[in-house]
C-alpha cells in the first residue's frame, strides 16, 4: 500500500492511496473458490463448479465488493500510519479500480488542529466580589410586592402607571387587522405590551373617552401588514385603573412559603435566594471571563466540521426552547451566520479545554459530581429518585461529570493566573442592562 498525504486550505487534508493489483486479484481468486464450493449453478453439481466458470458469472460483482472493503480498511490503515486525527468523515474521490491496474483513491477530510496548553501563569483575569445587601432585599420585596398587585377603578385621567380597560379595532389600507373589534382588553400602560407609541395615545384619557388616532409602525415590525406603514385606531375607554400594592402582612408572607409569617424570617428566606442566585452569577461571570482569557492567548484554526455540527446543537437547542414556550419552531428560521460566531467560540474552547484536561491529568471529583447532582435534585419533591436518574442514565451522568470537570479546569486556571478581585453589586451583575440604562439617565 501506497500512501502520501497533501496539505489543503486551512485543516483540510487529500489522502492519496493506492494497492497494487495483485492484492485485489489475490482476494478476488480466494473469494471466487469460496463461492464455487457453495454456489448453486444450472448444469453443475453444488460444490463442484468450476472456478473459471463462477469467475465469468461473479466475478465483476466479487472484485466490487473487495474494492469496497479494502477501501474502508485501509483508509483507516492509512489513516493511523500517517499519524491523522480526522475531524470530519472522509470523503472519497477519484476512486479508479479497473481490472489490472490495481486501486487507486483520495480521502478527503479535514482533521484536528494542534493544540498546545496556552501560558496561564501571569494570564490576567478580573473576577467579581459581591454581596446581598439590604437594598437587594428590599428591592425583591417590592418586586414580589409588584407581582401580587390588584387594581382598582378611579375617577380621573389615565397616568403612564395606570391600567385601563378598552374596545379597540385597527385599520390598514382599508383592511382590519383586529378581525374586528377586540372587546374589555387590558393595557397597562407602562408595559409595552401593545406597543410604546399606541400606549402613549391612551395616556390622559378618562373612562368613557372614544379616541381616533393614527400610528405609523416601524418598519422592523414582524407583522408584515403593517411593516413602515400608518395604522388607524378606534379605542373606547370603558376604565381607568390604579394599582395598588399588597400590605406586607402574615397572609402576604406565607403566601411565599415562609411559614413563620413575620418579616424577619421572610427576609432572611429572601437573602438566602438572592446569594444562591448570586453565587450561580459569580461563578458564570468568572468562568466566562477565564474562557475569554484563555482565547485571548493565542489563536486556533478550529475545523469548519465542528463548527457546523455545534451550529445545529445550538439552533436544536433553541427550537426545544421555543417549543417548550408553546411557539412553532419552523416558523422562526435560524441565520447560520448569527449562530456561527458562538459555535466557533465553543469549539475552540472545548479544543482547549481538552488538551488542559489532558496535559493536567484532571479528573472530575467524584464528590463535586454528588454535589451537583443533589443540587439539582434538591428542586424536586422526590429528590432521592432524581439522584438515582442521573447515576442509572450514563449519558446524563457524563454531562454533570463534564461541566464539574470544566469548573475544575477553571480553578486550574485561576490558582495560576494573575487574578485581580473586583467589587461590584448584585444589581451590575445580575441587571446589567437596567443599572447601564440608569446610569444613563442620571
């Protein structure tokens, strides 16, 4: 067997090889006396066929199956003698095996990049310090507080924190986009629900009102029908209502579980969720800016085979979540180009990750993949069969061992990277939007 491998674009690689005849012509004689001792033929005794005769009748058939199989054994032979790790399956060209000139063919493939264990001593990594603090309970409060609220009906002009209880109907081009009118609709007029600019209309208005006015919808809007073009609305107003808050009192407390019922043993249940909440976002928060660290130290072709199949694990991933909301997944195709940039970052991480899991000699603790198993379980009511599910399903197993390892690679990382401690608050790390937005309007 011949073999010679050629250098392609990027990590692709041509593998050339070739058999001399007499390997072909050596399988096919020993195939055809196989099959002449078992053959059934017209005129001829079973076992007693001339050779030369099932030779004539079979042998195109025979020489086609050898070729076949001696094409996928020694690809792999070639494969290992070269010294190739293949990131994607083979794909055979100018396959030519006309009798007399032996085999000859190309496997074409791309394979895994080289990877070496990047310089993490002296790696620069920020890591953020935070605490629950007694305004991060407050605010939850009156957040739960929000939650609960009921309301009620006044006598006066709707403010922007008011709701209000309205038959509308809408027009485009002649045609209705309402399917007629929509009666006792709710608007909170705070919400966004039903679009800024159609809220902002309602504002100042008073039970009994009847208003007419026209919105003209951005042109990003997903209703094609109204997509950059002027929407007339009839609305009449049937009331305007004031939220009002929940008292907390002992009904409102037990209402979230705290049995006790008095406010220092419901803040204390508060805190508790909070720094449990807030240690998840450290963890996350360090570990990214670890994995940022780490493909910031050096650069890594990572084979386009990987990225395409992390790119549909991620689009798969995000149709099970749209389903899970009750929305049609194949209604919402997935742009390729959006997804690849996070499939290309996850390749490369997992490529990384690998070869330090390998040149470290790590192993995920036993005692941490218990940890977070019981962790888990402990959010369901039969916590016990939950734990037994995951040590019974080796595929789910593998998955808890292998985020546990990859935490385990991170504290590798830190215990030798220069790592400088951050302060920040629970609000700039879990509500990093809305502390960026009122940041901007002070």
């Amino acid at each position: 067997m011949e073999v010679s491998v050629e250098s392609g674009e990027g990590l692709n690689r041509r593998l050339k090889v070739a058999l001399p005849e007499e390997q072909i012509e050596g399988e096919v004689t020993d195939r055809v006396a196989q099959m002449a001792r078992t053959v059934n033929m017209p005129g001829f005794r079973r076992g007693k066929v001339p050779t030369k005769v099932v030779r004539r009748r079979f042998g195109k058939q025979i020489r086609d199956e050898i070729v076949g199989e001696l094409v996928r054994s020694t690809l792999q032979d070639a494969i290992v003698q070269e010294n190739l790790r293949p990131a994607s399956s083979p794909t055979i060209d100018e396959l030519t095996a006309d009798p007399g000139d032996g085999v000859a063919y190309q496997a074409v493939f791309e394979v895994y990049p080289d990877v070496s264990v990047p310089a993490v001593t002296g790696m620069k990594v920020e890591r953020p310090l935070a605490e629950v603090a007694d305004p991060d309970v407050d605010k939850m409060i009156e957040t739960l507080r929000e939650q609960r609220k009921t309301w009620e009906d006044v006598e006066r002009a709707a403010l922007t924190t008011d709701r209000m209880m309205v038959d509308f109907s809408g027009e485009c081009e002649g045609e209705s986009i309402t399917n007629g009118k929509a009666e006792q609709v709710p608007v909170e007029l705070s919400a966004g629900r039903m679009g800024e600019s159609f809220e902002e209309k309602l504002v100042g208005a008073s039970a009994g009102d009847d208003l007419n006015f026209e919105i003209v919808f951005p042109e990003s809007s997903p209703d094609e029908r109204i997509a950059g073009k002027p929407v007339s609305f009839e609305v009449h107003v049937h009331s305007v209502q004031e939220s009002v808050l929940p008292v907390i009192d002992e009904e409102f407390i037990k209402g979230f579980g705290v049995e006790a019922g008095d406010d220092a043993s419901f803040r204390e249940e508060i805190r508790g969720n909070l720094t449990r909440e807030l240690q998840d976002a450290l963890r996350a928060t360090t570990k990214k800016r670890v994995m940022d660290a780490l493909l910031d130290s050096g650069s890594l072709e990572v084979p386009g085979a990987l990225v395409d199949g992390e790119v549909e694990r991620i689009a798969g991933q995000r149709r099970m979540e749209l389903s899970q909301q009750g929305i049609d997944p194949e209604q919402i195709p997935f742009d390729r180009d959006a997804l690849e940039p996070e499939a290309r970052r996850r390749v490369a991480l997992g490529l990384m990750l690998s070869e330090i899991v390998k040149d470290a000699e790590l192993r995920a603790d036993p005692d941490a993949v218990r940890d977070r198993i019981e962790s888990i379980a402990s959010t369901y009511d039969e916590s016990d069969k939950v734990v037994n599910f995951y040590y019974s399903n080796q595929e789910r197993l593998q998955e808890i061992e292998s985020a546990v390892l990859e935490d385990q690679v991170v504290e590798w990382i830190l215990e030798r990277a220069d790592v400088s401690d951050t302060e920040t608050t629970f609000d700039e790390l879990l509500n990093p939007a809305q502390t960026t937005a009122q940041d901007g309007d002070g």
